[in-house]
C-alpha cells in the first residue's frame, strides 16, 4: 500500500528556508518588512515544497484574517430552502464573492442572522470572535439594522450595506431599483399600458419604497394615474395571491402588473388564470429576481435581472482593498437589467 503523504505545514517551510515561523507568516502575507533575499529563500521553499498558504499561516501575522463575512436573513433564506422554490440569492451572492475572494487570496463565508432577534447583538459577536472577519457584507434588511452595524462600528470592522442609502458608516451599495422599476414601467407604456398596477414590496426594505418611486416617475411623467394601483405584500406567494386579487377586481383594473419579486407575480399569474385572463393577450407581467423559477413559467416571465452577484463583487472588492485605500463615500450603483421575455404585450384594446 503506498504510503499516504503528510500535508506541508507552515513549519516545514520555515525548517526548509532556515527561517522563523513568523518570517515565512510575512512572505505568505506579502508584507512589506521581509528584506528580499529571505523573501526569495522563502519562496523558494515554498515552491521545493509545494506549500499551500492555510488562513491559519495566514493570520499568524496578528493583521488579517483573510475571510469575508456576508450575513444573510435566517427566517427567509432557510424558509426558501425548506420550500425549494427555485429562489437563488445565496447561490447568487456566492458566486460573486467566493470569485472575488479567491482573486485576491481571501475566503467568503456566509452565516445566517434573525434580524428581529432580540439576541442580534449576541449571537453576531459570537460569530466575530469566531470568525474574526476582515469585512463583512450586509444584505436587507441587516444592512439597515442599527444593532448590527452599530456593533461593527464598535469593533472597528470595516462593512458593506447592501440595499442601503443611509448616512452613516459602511459602504453603500445598491441594485438600481429605482430605475429598473422606472424602466420596466415605461417598457410597458411603449406597448401602450395606460393602468400599470405595482405589487410592492414590505415596508421594512427601502428598495420597496425606492421600486415605488421609480414607477411613479415613469407613470407621471407619461402623465398616467397611480391613484389604486398599488398594493404591498412580503415578497411571498400568499401576499401576491392577495394584492393581484384586488388589483383585478378593480373596475378598471389594470393591464399590466409588476411584481417586486418573482414569488409575487407568479401568483399574479396564478390569480390572472383563475379570472381567465390570458397573459399577455389580457394582461401583461413584470416580475423583479428573475431567479431560475420565471423561465419554466408559462408563460415565461419577463423579469428585471438584480445583479446580485455583481454587487456583492463589488462590495468585496471595497472590503479587501479597505486596508490599503480610503472607502467610497458615495453610493455604488449597480445597474439593472430587463430580460424579457413571453408575459409582455400590447395593451388589449377597450372595448
């Protein structure tokens, strides 16, 4: 049986190079004070002995710890897992932090927090002093949660406010939902929708507010009315079926519908089918996510593309170089898009 190869530790590498295990924590870490010719030996060692830097190595320095902490809400995100709905926030924040931290050397963790836990504070900092992250990313509603990033604050650990316009520290980022929800508004005005009805989002979410005020804009500057055309829900399936049901039993409902989530106006869909009405012969839907879900519907949803991956690089990208330079002070701005597709038409005619 051929005989199992031991991992090299930080250890050999300093054995190898002659070195102390600090000096070798310097080279790993790319820090300034190692002279050159103990960096090239170093590194030669490193390369003889094909050694893979650990965040323990890593963090022997006493500086960073190389891990990027994102928090997302426990209540949701496990409530979506358990219903395996097709929603993909997570995988989507994944993927645009893991490529961003392996860019640069860094590790993406994700822990999920109940905002409305009157503990926030506690089990948060049981997580840092577990963790010890070098930033951490904030997704809503936490981004807008004073317990949490007044406590970062208090800790001095740089992080980013994901959904967030507030003053205050961290950095700010958003994901254009004032002008994606004025854009998919005015898409359906150019097909000549004159009564555009809104299901909003939670009012705890300032993206709720901020998707109302982007249709209102596209609505009066067309000079169309706004008056009963809005409804709220909570980004779930049971409040969409609500606000779509009073929608349509208006007696002059809309023609187009847009949802602020796609759970929402799938159930649009749900409620227009049970009133017989065609979609989009009878009424048009714009839904916000675009998550896997809305390609399979039927029809397929026309649906605002939140850059969620590419928000959330971003907010890494400010977190890791925070060290080195002075953090935006201005909103980051993360442009939306609308992938359309077969829920959109014409308005019908009047009859």
């Amino acid at each position: 049986m051929a005989k199992r190869r031991m991992a090299v530790t930080i250890r050999d590498v300093a054995e190898d190079a002659g070195v102390s295990l600090q000096t070798v924590s310097r080279v790993i870490n790319a820090e300034n004070n190692v002279r050159p010719q103990m960096r090239e030996r170093v590194q030669s060692s490193i390369d003889k002995l094909g050694y893979v830097p650990s965040l323990a190595a890593q963090r022997m320095s006493g500086s960073r710890s190389y891990i990027i902490l994102a928090i997302n809400d426990r209540e949701r995100t496990i409530a979506d897992w358990r219903n395996r709905q097709g929603t993909d926030w997570v995988d989507q924040m994944l993927l645009g932090g893991m490529l961003t931290c392996s860019e640069h050397g860094y590790r993406m963790m994700v822990e999920l927090v109940d905002t409305h836990n009157d503990h926030v504070e506690r089990e948060l900092s049981a997580t840092i002093a577990a963790l010890q992250p070098d930033g951490v990313i904030l997704t809503p509603p936490h981004s807008e949660n004073k317990l949490i990033t007044q406590l970062l604050e208090s800790r001095s650990i740089p992080f980013a406010r994901i959904g967030s316009t507030e003053e205050g520290p961290g950095i700010r980022l958003t994901m254009d939902d004032t002008g994606a929800a004025e854009l998919a508004t005015k898409k359906l005005i150019a097909l000549g929708h004159t009564r555009i009805g809104l299901i909003a989002g939670p009012e705890e979410y300032s993206l709720s507010g901020w998707r109302i005020e982007g249709w209102k804009r596209a609505m009066q500057a067309a000079g169309l009315p706004c008056d009963d055309l809005c409804d709220r829900g909570d980004f779930g399936r049971e409040s969409g079926l609500a606000a779509a049901d009073r929608l349509l039993e208006l007696d002059d409902r809309p023609t187009a519908i847009i949802g602020s989530s796609d759970q929402m106006t799938l159930a649009a869909l749900e409620v227009a089918r049970f009133k017989r009405l065609r979609v989009p012969q009878d009424l048009s839907l714009i839904s916000f996510d675009n998550t896997p879900i809305v390609r399979f519907s039927q029809p397929a949803l026309t649906a605002v593309d939140q850059p969620i991956a590419e928000t959330v690089s971003a907010a890494t990208e400010a977190l890791i170089k925070y060290h080195r330079t002075p953090p935006p002070t201005h909103v980051i701005n993360v442009r939306a898009q609308l992938v359309e597709r077969e829920s959109i038409g014409p308005a019908p005619e009047v009859k």
